[in-house]
C-alpha cells in the first residue's frame, strides 16, 4: 500500500511502499502537484528501481520549469537504495 | 527451498512479499534483511512480467536459506532465452536528466548478490541469486 499525504501544515508525505504495483497510481498523484516541491519520506518503507523512476521523472519535471525538488527524512534503508542507484550524490536528499 | 507460484503480473508483488515475510518468520530470521529479498524478487520478477513472454503460466518463486545466505530462485516454465546475468550494467554516473526510467533493477540485484545465474533449458528459465544475510 501507498499513498501521498498532504498535511495541514503544508507538507507533502510519501507513506508506504513506493514498488511496481504502486507507481501507476502515484504516478497520477505526482503530476498533480507543481512549484518547489519537498516530499517528507520518514514513513516510505521501501522503494524500488519502478519508485526510483517515478521520482527521478519527477524531477526532471519540476526542474524543467525551474522548481526545487527535495526529498527528506528519508530511512537508511530508503537511502540505500538512492545510493546504489547514484542518486544520493544528485538529488537533494536531506 | 520452500516454492510458491504467482500470476505474472505486477500485482502479485503483494502476495509474493507477504510470501518473503513469512519465510523469515518460520526460519527465526531478522526481519531487517527481509527488505533486500523484496528489492531482489521484485526487480527480477516484474523484469519477467515486462519482457517474458505473453503466458497464462504462473511463475514459481523459491527461497532457501542457510546461514549466512539466503537464495532466491524463480522458475520461468514458458520462456525464450533471457539471460539477465549478461545485461549490462547501468551507468550511475550519467547526469540525471539523461537517466532513463528504467535500467536500474538488474544494478541493485547485482549489488545484493553474492550469486547471480542464469539457466535456460526446454523454455525454462532459472535464475539464482544468493544474498548474504546480516546476522
């Protein structure tokens, strides 16, 4: 199960496990969102090269129209993966 | 090894890490390592769904352990010749707007494997790879 969250306060949650079998749906929910753009991921379980795919297109997007793209609080494990992929080293990642 | 089959489609990645859990529960493992085995069944099992042949038959998925490595099996009994062992690897140092979405989940099952083979024969495909598990 995945799901995006926004909160009262303004923040933007990934909540789940962002896999294969999610990224359709989260794929919808990500291109509704524009401007500078920081994804809260402290409760993101797990994610996989599908997951990786959707953020970095994410990226791609907002970075085109000049917007920030930052991903943080995310859980060690969450972080390897960005690590194995090379994508510490280029994504904003707190 | 302890086997389960699985429809080939996307949407039994549930099930197959519910599968996983399970495993590590009945053998005393430690849960942490459990999400290794997920990264690695899920790339190598939806790469089969993505680029596998059009079939209705299931696909078998094996796991074994016995310390400190834990194998990952998954039988393909409908299947041309695919041998994911030869793919090469993704550039990761290529600039993020020239990354594709794709090309990345052979890279993490290379970087969890200790193990990784590939057999091929009467339209089955075999891959197997070993992980060490952190005790």
């Amino acid at each position: 199960m995945f799901e995006i969250r926004s909160l009262p306060d303004g923040s933007t949650h990934l909540v789940g496990r962002l896999d294969a079998s999610e990224v359709d749906q989260a794929r919808r929910a990500l291109e509704a969102l524009s401007g500078p753009l920081t994804l809260d991921c402290s409760r993101l379980d797990y994610i996989s090269s599908a997951g990786i795919g959707l953020l970095v297109e994410t990226y791609k997007r907002l970075h085109a129209a000049g917007h920030a793209f930052r991903l943080v609080n995310l859980l060690p494990r969450v972080r390897n993966v960005f690590a194995y992929a090379g994508l510490d080293r280029i994504l904003t990642l707190e | 090894m302890v086997g389960r089959e699985f429809q080939r489609s996307n949407g039994s990645l549930k099930e197959i890490f519910a599968f996983v859990r399970g495993f590590f529960r009945d053998h005393g493992l430690v849960e942490d390592g459990a999400w290794n085995v997920d990264l690695v069944l899920e790339e190598l099992f939806t790469n089969i769904v993505k680029y596998g042949r059009p079939s209705n038959e299931p696909i078998e998925v094996h796991l074994g352990y016995e310390a400190p490595f834990l194998t990952i099996r998954l039988r393909d009994r409908d299947s041309d010749f695919f041998d994911p062992t030869a793919v090469p690897d993704a550039d990761t140092a290529r600039p993020i707007v020239e990354r594709s979405a794709g090309g990345l989940g052979l890279h993490f099952v290379r970087r969890m494997a200790e193990r990784f083979e590939y057999t091929y024969e009467d339209r089955v495909s075999t891959i197997t790879v070993s992980t060490r598990l952190e005790s």
